[in-house]
C-alpha cells in the first residue's frame, strides 16, 4: 500500500541453496572445520589448514576474491581468536570489507559496539538492557556479574563473558541431520480456521517431500505456533513408530493445533518440524 509501483522480485532459495554449496567449496579448499550458520554465513577454524597459510587475514582476503570472481558476489569477512568476536568482526564492515580483531584489540573493538549487535540480544532483551542503561559494550563491561546475572539470567553471565574477549566455544562441525522443520510467517495475521487447516496441511506436505528426498523419517512432530503479538508456542508428539505417509503427519499437526491453537488471536506463523530422525533403512532392532 506505502509503495504501489513496488516491483517485488520473488524468492528463490533453489538458487540461494545452490550458490551457498558453491561458497562452501571455496572454504573447504582452506579447511574441513566449518560451522554453517545460514546459506550465507559460516565459522572457519583456519588455525590449521590445507594451503599452510600463516595468516588467517591472507584467507579471509584470498576467499572474498574467491567468491567475487567465480561467482561475482561480494562477502565480508571477520579475523578473530574466537567465534564470538569474528562474528561481530564480520558484520563490522559489510559489504565487502575485512576487520581484523586482534586479543590486544579486542578490549578496544567490544567498548564501543552497539549493544543490539551481540549475539544473544533480541527485541525484548535489548528493551531490558535499555531499562539498565546499557547500551553499548562498555556499558556492559561496567555492570558485576551479580547484577548481570540476576537480570538476565545464563545470559547475563555469559554476556560479562564475552564483552571481556572471553568465548571458549569451538567451532563445530555440522553433524548429522537430527531434525527437518519448515515455517510459514505471514504478511497478515491468519483469523480463519480453515485457512490454518490449509496452511497445516501445506507445511507438512512440505516437510514430507523433504524428508523423503533425504530418505529420512521420524518419530517426533512439533508444531510451532506465532501469534499477532509475536509470543510463540510450541508442542510436540511422539510416536512409537516412525511415520510413514504425509497423511499421518497432518493429521498428528493438526491434532496439535487442536490441543493448543486460538486462531482468535491471530496466527503470525506456523511451522512444523520433524525430529528423532533416521535413515530410512536403518532398522530398530
């Protein structure tokens, strides 16, 4: 309605799939230890890697050349000695630069970064840290422990964590498969019960065919449920037996939505999800 001569151009994620697979060929001529966060981001442990290059900031340059001139798209990159700051290092200077953040430019870089920026710090999360007048690293770094803790909970301790540089966590291969989920967030709100029944019955048909392409199958259904006022829902069922047709599964999806949806209140989004899964040839003895 704001922009009636708009040209929306539709999603294509076969494309976006496909060009993520050919980026991540380009980061496994440097290394195997890889960490995919979307299609379009991933954590890169260089530390030891397949070319022998000393400098993880040659990589980082060497990969954006990589990207740009095989498939003309740009990237930025963030050099750190750990996951959490690179990740904050990478989106320092989008599109297509480079920052690099050394342990003894670290204190430095996190003082003054925005505090919405750190991993972890939602919507209503940073409404809270606003209320405790924090608003950018240093205004972390000054708060004890105690007082982040008792506010905020695990986060709390492990936001004094990191605004310190501190962030042990490895980067962690992608392990197998161990859920298959797909979502539908709406442009409006959802007030009809039949157009949920539809949409239901949609996602899990989706989730199906993927399932099948991956020759996968489960025991678990989860159903997802986002209202107008974005609080979320959740709820699951397990079968003693795996499912076997997408009859099933709409059936267990809806039987869910039943328990607990109020379509009165307006449905933002539905997703549904299948876990507790294995190959389709393993068998249960």
């Amino acid at each position: 309605e704001l922009c009636p001569e708009g040209i929306f151009v539709p999603a294509n994620f076969d494309l976006y799939r496909e060009t993520s697979r050919q980026i991540h060929e380009i980061f496994r001529r440097y290394t195997d230890i890889i960490q995919p966060l979307s299609l379009d981001e991933a954590y890169l442990d260089v530390t030891t890697n397949k070319k022998n290059i000393k400098s993880a900031t040659l990589i980082a340059r060497e990969i954006q050349r990589a990207i740009y001139d095989e498939l003309q798209l740009t990237s930025s990159a963030g050099v750190s000695y750990n996951k959490f700051i690179a990740k904050l290092a990478s989106d320092y200077k989008k599109p297509a630069g480079v920052t690099v953040v050394p342990p003894n430019k670290s204190h430095e870089f996190l003082m003054k970064m925005d505090i919405k920026d750190f991993s972890g710090v939602g919507v209503k999360t940073l409404e809270k840290m606003h209320e405790f007048e924090i608003f950018n690293g240093q205004d972390l770094y000054d708060k004890t422990e105690l007082e982040l803790s008792e506010r905020f909970g695990k986060l709390g301790h492990s936001l004094f964590r990191r605004v310190r540089g501190i962030d042990d966590s490895p980067v962690e291969v992608e392990r197998e498969r161990k859920s298959l989920g797909k979502e539908r967030t709406f442009n409006e709100d959802i007030i009809r019960d039949e157009e949920v029944t539809t949409f239901l019955r949609y996602i899990s048909e989706e989730v199906f065919a993927a399932l099948r392409a991956k020759e996968m199958h489960g025991k678990t259904v989860v159903l997802k449920v986002r209202y107008s006022d974005f609080e979320t829902h959740t709820r699951r069922k397990t079968m003693l037996n795996y499912l076997e047709d997408e009859d099933e599964l709409f059936s267990i999806v809806y039987g869910l939505w039943l328990e607990m949806g109020d379509v009165e209140r307006g449905i933002r989004l539905l997703g549904v999800t299948m876990t507790n899964l294995d190959p389709i040839f393993f068998e249960n003895i």
